[in-house]
C-alpha cells in the first residue's frame, strides 16, 4: 500500500486535487430560500421547460453540467469523466443526461450519499492519475422523488413531522490535479449501518447511525476531532436525524459541538418554508456543496469542512417487504483558502 | 498525469492489480446450462431460503461474498471495500447485502455493465493504492427483474423472440496488489450511446452501439486490434445483440473475426434451453466471468481477454414515456497465466 492508504475506512490523497470550478442548478423552493443568492441558476419552471418531471431531472444536471464546463472555460465534452447518479428507478435522470455525448461515464447508486461518493471516486481517480478534470454530480426532484418514492403529488397525501422535503436541484464540481480552489485533502468510505428503523417518513433518524459511524471511524482513521475541522456537514439529516446523531454522538463520547451542521437544515428556511424536518435528496447536498459550501471554502471564510453525504438504503418494494431502511455516509475533507 | 494515462477513454495499470480469487452462485436454469461445473455454489432454489425474490438476490451476493473469503483464508470483514450494484430499484439486492457488516461499500448503477464497472472501479483503487483487498460484485435474479422491468411471473406474458433470459446468479472477484491469479492490465470507460432504439424486449440490440463504440475507443487508445486478445466478451448482447455488434462493425471496418464472444450465448445453451435471445442481467456476465472465464485464465488456456460489460439505460418509466434505450459497455483487459 502506499502512504494514500490511512486506516481502515479512509485514505489521505498526497496530492490533492483541486475543485477548480463548481456549478448549481435549484428549483423554485430552493431559490427562495437563505441560500438563493449562491445558485447558479434558479428556476421557477419545476419542469425545467421537459414534459416529465423525470426530464426535468436530466435537463437540471445537463445545465449544471453546461454551466460548470462554462466557467471552466472549456467545452462540455473536454470534460474527461463523469460521476453521477440519482435517486430515480436504473438511475435515468444521469444517464439520460449523458447521452450520446460521448463523455466517458460511470454510473453510481448512493441514495443521497452520491454528491459525497461522486467527489471520492472522482479525487481517487484524479490523483490516482487515472484522468484529469472530472465531474462529480447529481440531482433530485420533488415531484419525481414524490411519485416514485411515497405518493403522486395529485393524492395530496399528507406529510409527518418527520417528513423531510426532496430539494429540486444539481450540484456538479470538477476536479484537476491543478489550477485553484478547495482541495480536496482525504476521503472515509461509509459502511451500511442501521438500527432496525422502518419508518420511510422518518429518514434522518434512519440514517443517524450511518452518519455516526463514519464520522467515529474518520476521527479514528485521521486521529482527528470535531475541533480539526470548521463545520462537519451532513447531508440531509433534517432536524430530526440532526438532533438524533448529536445525541447518539454524546452517548457515544464524540463530542460534536457547535461544529454540526446539515444541508436539510442549511437549504431551507424551517418552518417559514414548511418543509417540516428539512430537506433532502441527493440535489439538497449538491446544491449546499456547490454553492453555498464551496464558496465559503475558495473565499477563505471556512478553512476546513468534513462533507459527509448521508443516504438511506430502501426502495419501496423494501419497505412494503417490511425491511429496515439502513444508511451510509461517506465524508470528504475539503480544505478551502485561495491557494 | 501520471503513465496510467492512455487515451481518452483508458488507463494502463503499471502495477497490474491480481485477480486472487473469484466466486459465483447460480440457479437452477444456470446450473444446468453448459458452464455448470465452473460454478461455486448451485441452487435449485429460487428463493435461496429467503422470502421473497428481492431477498433472494441479497442471498446470493451475500453467499458469494462468503465463498469469496473462504477461498481467500478471510474473515468476510477482511475484505477492505465492496464495489456493488444490481438491477432491483435503489440497488436493494447490494445494500441489505453489506447491511451491518462493517464493510466499507460504494455502490454503483451500471445496468448490466456492473461486473465491468466494479472491476474497473477496484482496479483503480487497488492500483492507485486507496485500498488492498477489493472486492467487486454484482448480481441478479430472474423473478425479481421480470416482477420490476416487464410482468410479474404470474401474469405469464408472452416473451418475443429477441427477449433475453435475465440470469439468476451472483458473482464477485478479489483485487490484491500482489498474489497469484489473472492479472487486470487497463480499462476502457464507456460512453452512453444509442442509436434511438424503443424495443425494451430488444436489448441486444440497442446496447450494440455502445459495445461497438468502447471496442473501438479502446483500440484507438491502445493500438491494439482483435488480434491482440483471445477472446473479446461482451456481457449480455444475446444472439440479436451479438450479431448487430457483429454488423456494426464490419460496417464501420472494425474486424472482430472470431474472437467475439458473448456471456448472454455462452452460460445458457440456446435453443436447447428455452432462452431466446440468451441471457442477461447483472449475474450473466457475472458468473461467466468468475466461473468460466477466470479459471480458463487462470490454467492458461487464455492468456488475454477483453471482457466488455455492457447495461441497458431504461426504467419502465422511460421506457413508458417512450424514451430510447441507451447502452453503455465498459471493458477490462484481463491476462491469464499463472503468474
């Protein structure tokens, strides 16, 4: 092994790469809320100008994708891999978005972990040497996450306390073994964990002991604390999963401080916007990293974050089987600073 | 970049990762057809002593894993990191497959392309020095995908002549920087290609653009031909696929020859056993590979292959508003011998 290798779940990239650029793309909800003024760009058309929700998906990660290679300065197909994946059935929101564009592609299946997964397997890949400028992205839909997940939208169904919001939204990042930016400094690889939860409205209680697991098993890989770091960003906990990691973290004697924080938490406004919970889906990480995180990172007002996407584990067939909804969490260290 | 680049789809392994061990589960159609001796484990089982089909696939993947590790001389928790993905909804039949395990996992959506996914994917890691002891894996299960992508059993739809059989099986393979086995020398990303093709009961078909299009990538970016290698596998294009393939390429001047196989013809025999078109899903190119294929590497009765996975991109929702089917096919070059 060489010195990349740093305990059981993680790994230290010797070179870091480099975000150099990042892009967003956010719904109508989501561009009303605290975190409008950092998107690229807000619709108030959920259809994204498609005919299917399922569409509007594709045409959000394609105009991330437009407008990160933009900004780059350079053509959408000089970019030279892509990560993606979503929370639609076969992942078609991604891989609708790539086609026929002849960029090479692999496909991932991360729940609401995948903006989290996409930028680990993209930095092991740029600093492997294996390409260079790579995108990671992903996207979720409220109304095609509502259709598939829980009930149409015209049933009108009513919602749980605990029910979180699926953002509507595309978060993309390109990583390059040079040029500027937050760096990406090591990544902890999540475990499938759970605690025999069942109840699909309740997610963020679900996924809690993912979260916690992987933050112990970094602390553990890194020798590090919640002191090492500026802000230790979760996915989509919502308030209820939130508050369930901080005390399932005091119990277990890891002390997170004031140093939490969770995307579900950060994209909306709670309850102003009645989103119950929070928000979630893989767009409510992707859109809080590609906008409002990233920022923060390159102008120096945060210097280090752990981003630890958060997923849960189910499928409707599953919870209509009666199966536990497990969680995975993967983290990234993100280092910030003009550098 | 470092010298693993090459070209613009692949990547060369300096230090080539050793395939130490493979395992794989079959059926009960599986484990009468003509590879059955290469098979680990075979069930006349369909439920595999589980409840439900869905269960049945996590069952398999979960066997395959302990047969992988029994012949490693591992604790299943040895294996440092799963690389995974199937074709139920939210990729179910992987996660409950790793639940409470411990083990890290990053999971994938490639469709049928898994296997050649995950191998690629542990190649990198393995090469690049992230981890040691990688472990990838795929399956899939005849009910459950029938019950998800077309009718459920019980329906008893009639099937078309270009219908392919999904295989019921699991199969994994070890990745270690050193040891002895076959030997992964680089890969080849693909692309999301079509040629607009609807026919969901013709995937052959409409994943040979794909195939042809990664064939030909990774000629260019290896100088190499058909020539080069004793077999060219594809991984589920069936009798239709393979021939369209066969076309295809002839069309473009891209000589094949002989050397063109595909898993979908070679782990059923066709017509003797009913199949149509010839297999597919996940577990065909699967267990082919970490049955058939790798032991024949492995005594040197091949000494190089390409082994293309290829995946349908559909869902029966995109398939209901009458999107087209893409493909995507990634490829693995893979040296036998014992070296």
């Amino acid at each position: 092994m060489t010195e990349q290798a740093r305990g059981k779940q993680s790994f230290l990239l010797s070179q870091p790469p480099v975000i150099t650029h990042w892009a967003s793309v956010a719904g109508k909800k989501e561009s009303e809320g605290p975190l409008k003024e950092y998107f690229d760009i807000r619709s108030s058309d959920t259809y994204f100008g498609e005919k299917t929700w399922e569409q509007a998906e594709k045409k959000m990660q394609r105009m991330a994708l437009e407008t990160l290679a933009k900004k780059a300065g350079i053509a959408l197909n000089d970019i030279s891999l892509v990560y993606s994946g979503d929370l639609l059935n076969q992942c078609i929101g991604s891989s609708f978005t790539l086609r026929n564009t002849g960029i090479p592609h692999l496909g991932l299946y991360g729940a609401c972990s995948t903006m989290a997964e996409s930028l680990l397997l993209g930095a092991m890949t740029v600093a492997g040497g294996f390409f260079d400028r790579v995108a990671a992205i992903t996207s979720s839909h409220f109304a095609s996450s509502e259709r598939q997940y829980r009930f149409p939208l015209g049933y009108g169904g009513q919602r749980t306390p605990t029910a979180q919001w699926t953002v509507t939204g595309s978060g993309t990042a390109l990583l390059c073994r040079g040029g500027h930016g937050p760096k990406i400094l090591g990544c902890t690889v999540g475990t499938v964990t759970d605690f025999g939860l069942k109840d699909a409205n309740n997610m963020g209680c679900a996924m809690a002991p993912a979260a916690l697991a992987t933050i112990r098993a970094h602390f553990e890989d890194f020798g590090t604390t919640a002191e090492d770091y500026d802000l230790i960003v979760t996915g989509d906990l919502g308030q209820t999963g939130k508050d369930m990691l901080l005390t399932l973290a005091q119990r277990e004697g890891i002390p997170l401080g004031g140093k939490l924080a969770d995307c579900g938490t950060l994209v909306f406004d709670l309850p102003e916007q009645d989103v119950h919970s929070g928000g979630s889906g893989c767009g409510c990480s992707a859109i809080t990293l590609c906008g409002y995180l990233l920022d923060k990172l390159n102008r120096g007002k945060l210097k280090k974050i752990l981003f630890c996407g958060t997923g849960a584990l189910l499928s409707p067939t599953s919870t209509q089987q009666g199966l536990p909804i497990s969680g995975v969490c993967h983290a990234v260290i993100i280092s910030g600073g003009r550098n």
